[in-house]
C-alpha cells in the first residue's frame, strides 16, 4: 500500500525539483523577452503640445520600429566597428589561449597550477572595473607606462584615437578572456589519452609535431566553442567602450550597437525604438551564429 501511494509523489518529484529553475527562467529570461517583443511594436503618440495626462498614449506601431532600426545609419556604422573589433580580438585572444594552453601541457612545465591561476585570475575582475583599470593606463597624463617611455625618449601610442582605439578596447578584452578560454583548450587538452603522446615520442616526434599534429587537432571541438562564445561576446560589446568613452572625444554613444540601445532606451527616452533595435541585435546574433555552427558541421560531415 505504502509502496503504491509513494508512486505519484515519486513521478512529481523531478518537476519539484525543477520548478525553482523554471520559476527564475519565467521570471527573468522568458518574461523580459516577451516584454520586449511587445515594445518593440508599439510606439508613442502625442497629441497637440505634448502636455496633461492624455496627450502622450502608447499606440500599435507594427513593423515601424523594426524598419527604422535596420535603416538606422548609426546601427550599421556600429555593426561595422563591431565586426572590426571583432575582426582584431577573437583571432589575438584564441591564438593566445591555444599558446598557452600547449605551453601547460608540456611535460616540462613547473608551476602548472600556479601559471594557470595567474592566467585565469584576470578573467574574474569585471570588466568595467577592467576597463578602468586599463582606461587610465591609457590616459598619457597620468599613465605610469607613457611616463617612463617619456623619461626613455621614446612616443608613446595614442590609444584612445582612430584606428588605436580598437587596439585599446581589444586589448581588454584579450587581457580578461583569454584565460577561460585557455582553461576550456586546456582542459580538453588533459583529456587526450597520454598513450598518443608516448607513441609519436616512441616514433621520434618532437614536442612541436605533437603540438602540430595530434594536439591542435584533437581540440579542435573546444577551438569551435570558444570562437563560437567569443562571436557572440563580441556582437554584444558594451561594458569596454561604454566605460572608455568619457575619457576620448573619439567615441560616440552609438559606437557600439548596445550603446545606441543603452542612449535610445535611457538617454533619448525611445524605449519602443531600443527594443526594437535590441531584438534586431539578437535576431543578427542568432542568425550568424546559427550559420557558423551549421558552417562546421557541413564540413564536418564532409571531412568524415
């Protein structure tokens, strides 16, 4: 009998369990998307100056917002400093993972665990705080590094104007990222069975070939996910640019596609407009990343 009432309670179980993660999915996931897919065609009408509590009403708008978003110049020229800070970061950022981790995996490594710590430890400092941190060294004015390439005779480089400006932004990101990124190659790295290592040393390898030819190519799948999060880290920059920008004249509040969604929304008062152009960035974002994962599986499929 005991047996038969436990049953029920055994099969509701997993959804007791489950219900707190999709209470905080609901409440903080799903239900600010909706809320934005519902700004996003809606529009304010005003009426006359503006004034008394019926003059301003929120109307349907369609696919209006929608349309000045995509027609939007400031949203395109953004786009394009995006995928030119882009263009520069993931390759710098990956290669210095994949170093670093082939470095780690050397048999003659000493202080592994505290190389990979130190690696890792900038990944954990916000990066608002790390683009202060960087922000001032940047500042010739009070920057210790331009102070002793001064006291060198040496120029340094304007980092927070033109084409320098990317470096700059770029850099932070290479300097906070790339120690995840070298934990997930590297802990893929540890998974290689140790016997393909011992039969090309037995066959007259050298640590190169190993690096070159077995293990470059055994963590090709971590390379994909990395690169993967990476585009998507970068399509949404914002905390970088966001936290530089009262320290140059270089820089606008569109620089970056986020930014106008954080000036229309908060700065201009348009939240119909920044929604739209929020779900126009997740769509590209999904869209193009949708196309890279099905870009490596086709060639996947054909390499095999």
């Amino acid at each position: 009998m005991a047996s038969h009432q436990s049953r029920p309670s055994r099969r509701l179980a997993p959804y007791a369990f489950l219900s707190p993660a999709v209470v905080l999915f609901a409440l903080f996931f799903a239900l600010p998307i909706g809320y934005a897919l519902y700004l996003s065609f809606r529009s304010v009408q005003v009426k006359g100056l503006g004034l008394g509590s019926h003059a301003r009403t929120e109307v349907w708008a369609g696919l209006s917002n929608y349309a000045s978003a995509i027609s939007d110049p400031e949203l395109l020229a953004g786009s394009g400093r995006t995928l030119l800070y882009g263009a520069l970061l993931v390759p710098a950022m990956l290669g210095a993972a994949l170093l670093l981790a082939l470095l780690l995996d050397t048999p003659r490594v000493r202080l592994g665990a505290l190389s990979r710590l130190a690696i890792f430890l900038p990944y954990a400092v916000p990066g608002i705080v790390a683009s202060l941190l960087w922000g001032f060294l940047y500042l010739p004015t009070v920057s210790p590094g331009y102070f002793l390439l001064d006291r060198a005779g040496l120029g340094g480089p304007d980092l927070l104007h033109g084409n320098g400006l990317f470096v700059a932004l770029a850099n932070i990101a290479v300097w906070g990222g790339t120690g995840f990124n070298m934990i997930v190659i590297y802990t893929s790295l540890r998974a290689v069975p140790a016997e393909l290592y011992e039969a090309a040393r037995l066959d007259g390898a050298s640590e190169l070939q190993i690096a070159l030819r077995i293990k470059i190519p055994m963590v090709l799948p971590s390379l994909v996910l990395t690169f993967f999060f990476s585009m998507i880290a970068t399509l949404q920059v914002f905390s970088e640019p966001m936290t530089l920008k009262p320290l140059t004249n270089s820089m606008n509040s569109t620089w970056s596609p986020l930014m106008k969604v954080y000036r229309d929304a908060f700065v201009q008062g348009d939240i119909h407009s920044a929604a739209a152009t929020s779900v126009v960035i997740a769509a590209a974002t999904l869209v193009l990343s949708f196309s890279f994962l099905k870009l490596v599986n086709n060639r996947s499929d054909g390499g095999s």
